[in-house]
C-alpha cells in the first residue's frame, strides 16, 4: 500500500515554520500541518508582497508580514515559496540573519541546490523539493534532494512534513528535471484526459455534469487501485480487457493513436524544458556574479588611484 503519511512522525512543540511567500502552494502545506496536528497555526509564519495571499492564508491562524527578515528570525524551517526568479534577490536579502541553526526547504522549480547554496552562508543547510498541485487536496506527489550540508535528521523532517500532503520520496537533484516532467506537469495531462473522457461521454449522450464525474472518478479510482494494489498497471489494465469485450476494443484504438507515446513525449518534452530552465536561471546568476565582481574591482581600482 502506498504511504501518504507517517502516523508517527511528530516535530518539537518548540519548533517554527516560516514561508517565504504565501501562495497556493504554501497555503497547501501550511494547512496540511495543521490539519494533521503535526503544528499548531501560531507556529507558522508567512511573508508575501501581496496582500491578498496575506489574507488567505491569514485565515488559517497564522501569523503574517511583509518582512522576510522576520520570517528568518522567527524560523526554524524556512521554506522558499516564491517564483523562481525571485529565489536569489529573496536570498540575499535575508543571508545576513542565516545560521547553521536554520534549515532552508526550496520548492522553485529550476533553482538548483548550487544557485541556493552560493546565495546563502557557507554550510547552511538546504533541502530543494519537487511538489505538485494536487498537495492542495492533499494528495500531492513530492521528491526531495538534500544539499551538501544537511544534518542528522534534515531529510526525515521534510519528507515528514510533504507526507501530510501526499506521498514523499527521496531522489537526486539530476532527477528533479524528470520528477517536474512527471509528476509537477503531470495533473494538467489528467485534467486533460478527464475533460477528453467526458467529451466522448458527452458525445454518446450523457449530460456533461455526470460524464466530468464519472470522468473524474474513474481516473481517480484507477490511481488508487495503482496505488494500494501493488499490481502492475498493465497486469491492472489486463483484468479489465476481457476477451472480445469493449475495453479491449477502445484500448486497441487508443494504441493506433499513439496515446502511450504522446504521454510519454508529454514527459519528455516537460522534462528538457525544466532543463533549459534551470541553465537559463544558472546563467542568469553567473551574469549576476561577474557583474558584482566587475563593480568591485572597477571600484578596487578607483580606490588605488585616489590613494595614490
């Protein structure tokens, strides 16, 4: 049976949760904490820019700012929950009140472990992790990469945490590309699937509420049956193709066009462009870097001249 939480997994009555921006996803986790007892709402802090993503997730008893020096101070976990580009600036801004103490989670798709380890003190510890959408219905699907100086216990803490939302495995950073094609892209091709499913429903006549239903269950059945099972899903798929029967007769049809190879260029296709997102991020910061320096040694430079 899958494991979508770990019933003993338990954090200090002491320790404090800080989001770096309070979007969706971080309203997801929060509330999965919460919900789960593993923390009460006065243990978790939330910055953000806007204030309406303030106020929701205000709504869950949790303390909010507008400062991320705050959150740093006031946390033992933080967790970096802004667009990717905003990762470094956010960083940097908040290095100067960062110690070993502190344990930095990352959930920006493409910023890797070394662009998060450069922007902050030597030997910080940090954690970067893949989540999905679905953790907003706490069913997400999460793989986590530790980075170079994590601890004893870092990375039982987190997967802890993400299996209040869902289900939580440990990987590889070289992995995260293929994990966002999967499983971060993956609900749009199940939304896809569903809304197709119930458009051929529609076309044989049924009302368009009860074939999006029937749609949606079906596919949620069939994951759980993935799920719980331990059966392949070709051996599942089998027992639902009897001889001569429908089923067999529409996956034929499905196979001439090409539906196993489609979702499977899906994933490829979203995986090289996590890819190309993590270089581009990377030369970004390398642009960032060589700037800095070339202002400092232009300044360098400057300096001797006066002095002289």
């Amino acid at each position: 049976m899958a494991r979508t939480e770990d019933q003993r997994f338990s954090v200090s009555d002491s320790m404090t949760i800080g989001f770096i921006g309070a979007g969706r996803m971080a309203q997801a986790m929060s509330r999965g904490f919460i919900s789960k007892g593993i923390l009460k709402p006065h243990k978790i802090i939330a910055s953000d820019t806007v204030p309406q993503m303030l106020d929701c997730i205000k709504e869950q008893g949790i303390r909010t700012t507008r400062s991320n020096l705050e959150i740093v101070e006031n946390s033992d976990l933080v967790i970096i929950a802004v667009k990717p580009h905003i990762v470094s600036p956010v960083l940097q801004e908040v290095s100067c009140k960062v110690s070993r103490e502190k344990l930095f989670l990352s959930i920006a798709a493409g910023v890797t472990l070394e662009t998060l380890e450069k922007n902050l003190p030597s030997q910080t510890r940090v954690v970067r992790a893949m989540p999905n959408t679905p953790a907003l219905v706490q069913c997400g699907a999460t793989v986590i990469a530790p980075g170079s100086s994590v601890l004893p216990g870092d990375k039982e803490l987190i997967q802890g945490l993400f299996r209040t939302i869902g289900i939580c495995e440990l990987g590889s950073e070289d992995q995260l590309d293929a994990v966002t094609g999967l499983s971060g892209s993956g609900p749009a091709y199940g939304f896809l699937a569903i809304e197709s499913l119930a458009d051929g429903g529609v076309k044989m006549g049924l009302p368009r509420n009860l074939a999006q239903k029937l749609a949606a269950q079906t596919l949620l059945g069939a994951a759980k049956m993935v799920l719980e099972s331990d059966k392949h899903p070709g051996q599942l798929k089998d027992e639902v193709c009897s001889p001569g029967g429908t089923t067999i007769a529409a996956i034929h049809r499905l196979e001439e066009k090409g539906f196993r190879s489609s979702l499977i260029s899906a994933v490829e296709t979203a995986t090289q462009k996590a890819k190309e997102l993590g270089v581009l991020e990377s030369q970004k910061q390398q642009t960032v870097l060589l700037r800095e320096q070339s202002s400092e040694q232009s300044s360098s430079s400057q300096q001797a001249r006066a002095s002289q």
